[in-house]
C-alpha cells in the first residue's frame, strides 16, 4: 500500500471547487474527489498550525498533549516526566511512527518542524526533507523536490509520503508572472458593501485595516509581496485579498496537478492512497478577520478532507462530524494495524468501505495562540466561547447558525438562550471528559491565560491603541482598556 498525504495550509474547504466554490480555483483536487469520499463536517481540534498539527502527529487533543499556542508553556509538548523512558512516546504512538514500525517508509517534505521548534512533527519518520524557507515557500519551491522523491522511490510498496504546500497562507506570493484566473471573478456575494464597510470599522489583529496583524505596514524585512494589500480601503483591495488567496489554491493545485501527473507516469495510482486535507481554514471577511485563522470558528477551524482509498467508496460524501485527528484510528482500522492506546481519536473506516453513520454527536474545537476560545459545532450550530479576545472585542458568547448564516454575520447568543446552554453542557461534558482522562491538573488553555495571554496577543496593545486612534477607531480604545489594564502598565 503506498499513501500520499497533502497538507495544504490555510485552506478553506468553501473555497475548493469540489466543495461548491464558484471559482475554479481546484480542478486538480475536484478530480481526486471524483474519486474519493469528500467529507463537509471536518475540523481539527485545536487551531491554528501548530496546535492543529501536533495533534495530528500524536493523536491527541491539545488539551492532552500540551500544545494548544505559539509561544510559552503551551507550545512544548508535555512532558512525560518519571514514566519517560529511553525514547519518548513519540517514537511509538506518532502517526508516523505507528506506519514506520508497521513496515512502511515515511517521508516528510515539509519546513514545519523548523518554523515551530517542532521535534514532535518530525518523530517516526525514515527521511525529512525541509524545504528551507520556514513555510515561506512557494509551491515551485516545494515540487521539484516531491517529484525527485517519486522518481526515485514511487515503485517501492508500503510508503507514506507527507507533503506540505503553503500558498493559501499569507502573505500571499504568487509568482508575479503568474496570470490571476480571476480577474473577473465577482466577489462572493455575502461580502456586500455594508459588510465591508463595517469591517473597516472593526478592531482586532487582521482586520480589514491591519492586515499585517496590528498594522497596514509590512513586517516583513526586506521582502516585498505586491499581491497582499496592508490594508482594504476599497472593493478593489478587498478584490485584491481574495483574489490573492484564491491564486494561492490555484497555484498550489497546479502543482499538486503535476505530483499526481508523475504518481501516474510511474504505474502506481492503482493501489496509491491519497488524503488530501488541511492543519486550519483562514477567515476572508468572517468576523472582521481577513488573511488569518485566529479564532476557534467555523472559518478557521472547518478543513478539507478527501480520501481516495482503492478498493472503497468513490464519489461519496460524508456529512458526519469528525476530528481531523479521527483518521488517525481510520488509517489503522483500514490498515490492519493496531491503533495507540493513547489516541483520542475515533475510526470513521466504516465510511470509506459502505454508507455509514460515523459521525459524533458534536466538537469543541480550541484555539489559544491568537485567541483564547472554545467552540462546540453541534446541530447545525456554533457556540463560541471566548476567554482572551485578542483585542477584537469579542464577546463572551456568540452562537451561529451555520446552515443559514455561514459567514457568521448575526450573532444569535441573546436571543437563543437555550441553544448556548445546551452548548455549555456539551463543553462541559467533553472538559470532564478531558481532565479525567489525563494525569496533569491543568488546562492549557488557562496556561496561556495565566502567562499573559495568547502569544500573538501580548505587548502590542500600546502601540496598536495608537493606530487605532490615528486610523478612525479610537472609540474602542477605552474598552481595550478596561478589558485590558495590564497591556497599558
């Protein structure tokens, strides 16, 4: 069995071809997914990249492995203390490790270990390959060395190649020479001209006036990226920001066009796995937030998977709701492999083999490194619970109806009650769980609290409340005040 593995950061399932997009930004992957069963309802349990991807490689919520930041305590692993032995879990219970000690070939074609420190990420894999650029690279940069690997080892049985692209994630760095297919493509419909205009009054990291995070200036030394704007004054920046992620799939999807081309001039795509996803989404407009995944919402938190599996379903779609760290248990199962005890995650095989009801009863999906949130997607509903707003001012309570009010425009907290406690019990119920089922005391999440906040939301608050004032918005600047005395000490 030989399986290849797409990591396509920052994409947005609703912005695939496959997933209903009015752009053809995916004919690549919409033709994989002709063979595949597509699934609507997954997401990963803790965003954004490095909380996502640590859960995936260990198989455990962040709230089990530590890792639910980018910085602080909560961006290292947990540590196993007296029980460790002479090599850590990582090297039996990784996703990696469990293929590698199961007879298979891992390789990883990625920089992510290197952009977050990240050891975890590299744990059972025979050979890495990083790409050198920390996740600044394009996707020329990344295929030739995919291809030099299919060259050389795609007629070997039993391999698991892990492949990462970033051209969805920001900044965005199309070639220049490279023509925009969506030139005029109209923008999608529900960013009309009142939402835009109240999203350039919005506050926050990545709003439509920040969209270098606290600033319309670009942080990057010496480097310049023409295809993000710094900020959206105008529907044309607005077309502009769009339009660059919506390059960025496409660019990336060529190439993922030319990877699939040379697995099928090599003879293997017969017996070849391919498992096409995502470590988050990216909000473009949703909650004020443009080019970043730094909430726990539908937008961040919702990826693509599509899983092409010779032998099972093809053309099928799967509206269950699943974890991304569930296919952890689904490889094994369909595998013949036995999975780690220690996983959280549960098989949804049954799905790839007939039509079957796999899904879970609802998620809470966490993120702490922009925000602090937790989130339950039940029903046809999200409940967002925030502790740290990232200064977006966000209340503590907001509930979508996702089915009516996709992009998350009308906040039904106050006005169903009784949905958000039905929620609240649901987030309480899967806490217990957590904290029962494992032998630390603490929640990450009040960690990063404790430590001064999410790490993309410490010391800038000063300078920002400048901004703010100098950009038109300065009536927010008492309340970040008062939610946040110690930012101006």
């Amino acid at each position: 069995m030989r399986i290849l593995y797409l990591d396509l950061d920052s994409t947005r399932p609703d912005h695939l071809g496959c997933y209903g997009y009015h752009r053809n930004t995916s004919p690549n992957i919409d033709a994989i997914a002709k063979e595949s069963v597509l699934f609507t309802n997954y997401y990963t349990s803790d965003a954004p990249c490095f909380p996502s991807r640590t859960a995936l490689t260990t198989g455990k919520f962040g709230i089990h492995n530590g890792v639910v930041g980018h910085g602080g305590t909560a961006a290292d692993v947990r540590h196993e203390g007296i029980d460790r032995q002479f090599k850590d879990r990582c090297a039996t219970d990784n996703l990696a490790a469990v293929l590698k000690n199961n007879g298979f070939r891992t390789s990883l074609i990625s920089p992510f270990g290197e952009r977050h420190s990240a050891w975890t990420f590299y744990a059972g894999y025979h050979e890495i390959h990083n790409t050198g650029k920390s996740g600044i690279e394009s996707a020329e940069e990344v295929t030739p060395t995919v291809l030099r690997w299919i060259d050389q080892n795609a007629h070997d049985d039993n391999w698991f190649l892990y492949v990462n692209y970033w051209d969805p994630h920001t900044p965005y760095r199309v070639p220049l020479d490279y023509a925009n297919p969506f030139e005029n493509d109209p923008l999608p419909e529900w960013l009309t001209d009142e939402v835009f205009e109240r999203h350039q009054q919005s506050v926050g990291p990545h709003g439509a006036r920040d969209m270098w995070m606290y600033s319309n200036r670009n942080i990057w030394k010496n480097v310049e990226y023409p295809r993000y704007p710094g900020e959206l004054l105008n529907r044309e920046q607005l077309k502009q920001a769009i339009d660059g992620y919506d390059m960025g799939v496409r660019y990336m999807d060529e190439h993922i066009g030319h990877v699939i081309d040379a697995l099928r001039a090599k003879g293997v795509m017969d017996d070849l796995v391919v498992i096409i996803s995502a470590d988050h989404g990216e909000n473009l407009g949703e909650l004020g937030i443009y080019g970043e995944h730094g909430t726990a919402d539908q937008c961040t938190c919702r990826i693509p998977m599509i899983i092409r599996w010779p032998g099972a379903r093809q053309g099928a779609v799967d509206h269950g709701l699943h974890y991304h760290l569930d296919l952890n248990p689904t490889l094994t199962e369909m595998l013949g492999v036995k999975a780690p005890a220690s996983w959280d995650g549960r098989s949804y095989a049954p799905v790839l083999r007939e039509e079957a009801d796999c899904g879970r009863d609802y998620l809470v999906v966490s993120q702490c490194a922009h925000v602090c949130q937790r989130s339950v997607r039940f029903q046809d509903y999200l409940y967002i619970r925030t502790y740290h707003d990232g200064f977006h001012l966000f209340p503590t309570e907001m509930l979508f109806d996702l089915k009516n009010d996709p992009h998350e425009q009308v906040n039904l907290a106050e006005t169903r009650r009784d949905l958000c406690r039905e929620a609240v019990y649901y987030l309480n119920e899967w806490h217990d769980e957590m904290m029962h089922s494992m032998p630390f005391d603490t929640d990450p999440l009040w960690t990063v609290i404790r430590e001064g906040g999410p790490y993309h939301a410490k010391g800038f608050l000063r300078n920002y409340a400048v901004r703010l004032e100098e950009s038109g918005r300065g009536h927010a600047v008492p309340e970040l005040k008062r939610r946040h005395p110690r930012e101006f000490e």
